[in-house]
C-alpha cells in the first residue's frame, strides 16, 4: 500500500513537469529590442536614433513573423511532396519558398536601409565594419545582412 502511495506521488509531481511546452518564442517587439540594444552597444546610438531605430525594426519583424508561418508550411509542403515523389509538389513549394525569402529579404533590406539613414557618418562606418563590408568586420568577406535571418549585427 505504500508503495502504491509513493508511485501515485511521484506521479502527480512528474505528470506537470512533463507536459510543460516548449517556451514562446519572442514576440516583434521583443526581437526588435534585442536588436536594438546590440546596435545601441556597437554603435552608441542616442536614445532618439534607439526609438527610431525600435520602431523600424518591430515594423519589420511584424511584418517578418507573417512571412515565417507561410514558409512554415510551404517547407512542410516540400517534405510532402518530396516523400511522395511529387515533382509538380516539388516545384509549386520550391516556387513558393523562393518567392517568400524574396519578400523576407525585401523586408530586411529595406528596414537595414530606413535605419541606415538615421546613423551618423561614424556609425555608418562602424556599421559597415559591423556587417563585414570592411576591415574587422564580423563574419568576414559576404556576410552582410542578408547572410543572417533578421538582419542587423549577428545574434550570438
């Protein structure tokens, strides 16, 4: 009878530490901050370029988070078609994916470029450097924004 008292025990303490989910990924905004207080250490922008800088980038990963669910599922459309040997599947997601990383990087390239236009001609050096478009730069030779998922410096 004990035995079966500690198991019923043991149980009701495991049963809640098993079904815990998995942590919600970070909202726009909180992506944005991030990126934010990166910038903010590398390039010591002031508390205005800091709210500009907010504003473009939660704009951004806004409109990016969209994008992330629609190519969720045409890369599960793609496992799909690939396992059944679809090759007109194949092509229909392959398009799909491609036409979607088109609009990500679009997204991207034009919020790295409203944010460009709030830096100073020191910043936009070190940014430069940042992206490893110059000497020092991180990630070396070709990997500027595009190269990274949500643009802006590397996320460590």
């Amino acid at each position: 009878m004990k035995k079966l008292l500690v198991f019923v025990a043991v149980c009701a303490l495991v049963a809640p530490a098993m079904a815990q989910t998995a942590p919600a990924p970070p909202t726009p905004q909180e992506m944005a901050q991030h990126q934010v207080d990166r910038l903010t250490h590398f390039l010591s922008l002031t508390s205005a370029q800091q709210a500009q800088a907010l504003t473009i980038f939660t704009n951004a990963a806004t409109a990016g988070a969209t994008l992330h669910d629609s190519l969720k599922t045409a890369h599960d459309a793609l496992t799909a078609a690939i396992e059944a040997n679809n090759t007109t599947g194949i092509d229909q997601a392959t398009a799909a994916i491609g036409n979607l990383m088109g609009q990500e990087s679009n997204i991207r390239a034009k919020a790295d470029a409203a944010f460009y236009q709030v830096l100073t001609a020191d910043q936009k050096t070190q940014y430069a450097k940042l992206l490893g478009h110059g000497p020092g730069g991180f990630g070396g030779p070709g990997m500027g924004p595009r190269m990274r998922r949500g643009g802006g410096p590397p996320q460590e």
